[in-house]
C-alpha cells in the first residue's frame, strides 16, 4: 500500500481530535475480498473438498455476506487507517474510532476514523503576567506560639482535683450513638485527650471545658468524610464522655537550662536559643513563601494558557490513579471492588468523582511540557546522573540500589522527566520574578 492509493481527508475536530475520511481503490478491496474468501476456505468445512480447496462462491455462499464483510474488514481497515495516520504525520494518542461507511467488492471503500492527538497548546505572554510574592514577616507571636511549643516538650503532667481547663489532659471513656443506638466499634475505655482546639472535635470542646471527674459530656456531631467505617461517613451522631480523671499540663519557664536542654546543648543561654528559633522560623517561611509563590507562577500560566485537554489524556490519568488505589489498598490486604462497596459507590461513580483533580493534573503537565519545548530544556546524561546521586543522598532505599538504578533506562526515564520539570520551574518562576525552591519533589 502506498500514499497514493489512498485519498484521506482531514479535519479538527472538537477536544483535540482529528477526523478522517479515507478513501480506498477498488482494485484494493478486491484483493482485501479475495484473501478473505481464502482464509475463510481454511476454516470452513464442506462437503466433497478438502479445506481450502473448495471454490470461493460456494464459500461465500454458505458463510453470507455479513461474515465475508466481517473478515474483510478485519483485513483491511487497520492497515489502511494506519497508512493513512502516517500519511498524515498524525501522531495518534489513543485508539482510532472507525466506521465503515462504504465497503463492497467491484467499488472504492470509504471509511471515516476519529483520533486524538496531543493538543496545541498556546502559552501566554510571560511578559504580561503579574504573580505578587508572598512575604511573611515572623513576628512576636509567631515566636512565642513556637517557643511555646518547643517548652511544651518537656512539659509534666500531673493529676488534678477541679474542672477541666482549656490546655488540661482529660481522661475519658467514649461512646458513639448513632440512630439512637451505640456503636461499639467507636467506643474508647480511658483515652487521655488534650483539651485544646485542633485536639478535639469542636463541636465537643466547649462541652468538655468546666466538667469534673464524674461528669458527662455529650454534643451532636457530624461524623467526617473520611472517617474508615465507610457505613458511619457523613453520618449525624452524638457523642457521650464520661470523665474519668483530669491532668494538668506544667510547662517550664524558659531559662538557660532549659534551653539547653531543647537545643541538645547547642545554645546554653535564652538569648541566644530564642535567636536561633527565631532563624528557624524566617527560613521556614522563605521557604513555604518561595513554595506558595511556585504554584501561584504556575497556576497563573496554566489558566492564561488556551488548550483543549483530550479526553484520551484524562481517562489515562483516571486509570493511573485507580492504579495506585489498588496497589495501596492490596498492600493493606483490601481489594478495590471490595473498596467500592464499602464507599457505597461504582467504579464509574469513583472516576467522575476524581475527573476534575485529573483534568486538572493533565492541564498542568500539558504547558509545562510545552514550555519544557519553548525554552529547550534538554538534561544531558551527566547531569541526569548527577541529579540520581543528589536525589539518592536524601533517599536510603535509592541509595543503596542506586548502581543499579543508574543503568536503568525506564529509572532514568523517570529522573530525566523529574529534572526536566525542576528546569522548567526554575526558568519560570526566574522570569516572573525570583528563583525556585532548591528541593526535589515538592512540585511535581
């Protein structure tokens, strides 16, 4: 088969698709029939002939045309509409979506396909972008809430004979109602709680503070989300806590001992560990300032970027998650079916669910690739080498294989895409205004 035996036509088509109408020469049909009706002699069994040597009418004959066009069609439609991608220079993403239009011996066959191609994406101007850095200043109440913190380590605990106090460590028995009746499952026999917001369900927290040993606590909540009984998610229920005992937190004073105590002996006065801590934190938040600002450059060129994602490319990202999910869900001895089951849901459901996160994912590595392109972004085999040994410094499982891994060409793959989207975040954020974090990861 040849350029010229087939007449293509192409068009674009919405979601980043191309459509094709291909014409095939009679001449090729014919013989696309002929090599049909031979295999079919192979396999048919009739009287009075040896397979294969029965004639090609009796064959047709005693199949029917609807069998006949089955096999040539099989015969004929893949190559030809792989001919044509080629002839193209189509560089398809999925599997073409054929139909036969027009296919009969004696007369030119017609096909139509439809496939997806990798979108044209249009980045903006960098130049009219506007990203506004973040800058945390640490002030005093930062610091002390950390020093707090830090001094909160070597707090004693003491038992005491009043009401609970916000801070205080109580000791509880709980039981879970739900539809009016307890749930086992959820009960706790002498748990210590701290009293403190962040520590315990809000709903139950002004409920605790001001109760004695003795008491009872209860408040209506809503069970979380995610909570691991997926029969209990998102379900009403009322909490009841008897107290059983109250503690109280002592925290130590700063004082040099103290300090030095929390500093591993590094700072031996409180000036200068409250200096330290203090250092600590401004590069805390450089750090998670240059962090924010990243995904803000990032999100900013995304959504000023024009592209139509293909639906190809999210259902691949779809499947990649699934993927994962079974993987972590096996390594915990639960099967994924088993999995929707308990969530109440299907497969199907589950997709449309996570369809909004893969968009979004797939959007994001479609104009990072193409300014990976624009800005020729291309890490030699050294540096893909020497970005393994760093990345195998922070990593013991890594470093321990990472001979081998080095002669790893899918290894090497992976590193290789890893480095090159560190590149390209670091000339974007560059250009729109400062430099990129110096860590490995945190952006993919």
């Amino acid at each position: 088969m040849t350029a010229a035996e087939l007449s293509v036509v192409t068009e674009s088509l919405p979601g980043s698709q191309v459509g094709l109408t291909i014409e095939v020469p009679q001449d090729q049909v014919d013989r696309a029939f002929e090599r049909a009706l031979d295999r079919l002699a192979q396999r048919v069994r009739i009287g009075g002939f040896r397979p294969g040597k029965a004639p090609r009418p009796l064959v047709e004959a005693r199949l029917g045309p609807a069998v006949v066009r089955d096999e040539v069609v099989e015969i004929l439609v893949p190559g030809v509409v792989s001919q044509a991608l080629r002839d193209q220079q189509i560089d398809a993403i999925d599997r073409p979506s054929v139909e036969v239009q027009q296919l009969e011996r004696g007369r030119p066959a017609r096909l139509t396909a439809r496939v997806s191609v990798m979108p044209e994406v249009r980045l903006p101007d960098l130049g009219s972008l506007h990203v506004e850095r973040p800058h945390t200043v640490v002030d005093e109440q930062m610091l002390q809430r950390r020093l707090e913190e830090l001094r909160e380590r070597l707090a004693q605990i003491r038992p005491v004979e009043r009401e609970i106090r916000e801070g205080d460590v109580a000791v509880l028995d709980l039981e879970v109602h739900v539809d009016g009746r307890p749930v086992p499952a959820e009960a706790r026999r002498a748990t210590e709680v701290e009293v403190r917001e962040g520590e315990v369900i809000p709903e139950l927290l002004p409920a605790l503070v001001g109760r004695r040993e003795g008491e009872v606590a209860t408040a209506e909540v809503t069970l979380p989300e995610d909570h691991p009984n997926p029969q209990l998610r998102g379900r009403p229920a009322r909490l009841e806590v008897a107290i059983r005992g109250v503690k109280e937190k002592v925290v130590p004073e700063l004082t040099d001992e103290v300090a030095r105590e929390l500093s591993d002996g590094r700072h031996t006065t409180v000036e200068a560990f409250v200096q330290a801590v203090r250092q600590d934190l401004e590069l805390e938040a450089q750090r998670l300032d240059e962090l924010t600002f990243e995904r803000a450059v990032v999100e900013a060129v995304v959504n000023a970027s024009t592209l139509d994602v293909p639906e190809a490319l999210v259902a691949r990202e779809l499947d990649r998650q699934l993927e994962e999910l079974g993987r972590r869900l096996h390594r915990q001895g639960l099967r994924l079916d088993r999995y929707f089951q308990y969530l109440n849901t299907t497969e199907a459901e589950y997709r449309e669910r996570l369809r909004p996160e893969a968009e979004g994912r797939v959007r994001v590595d479609l104009v990072l690739d193409e300014l990976g392109k624009q800005m020729a972004v291309e890490p030699s085999e050294d540096e893909i080498t020497e970005h393994m040994r760093t990345e195998a410094e922070r990593d013991e499982g890594l470093k321990r294989e990472l001979d081998s891994l080095l002669a790893n060409s899918a290894v090497r793959a992976y590193f290789r895409h890893r480095l090159t989207r560190l590149r390209v975040l670091e000339g974007l954020v560059a250009r729109l205004g400062g430099t990129a974090t110096e860590r490995s990861g945190e952006s993919e």
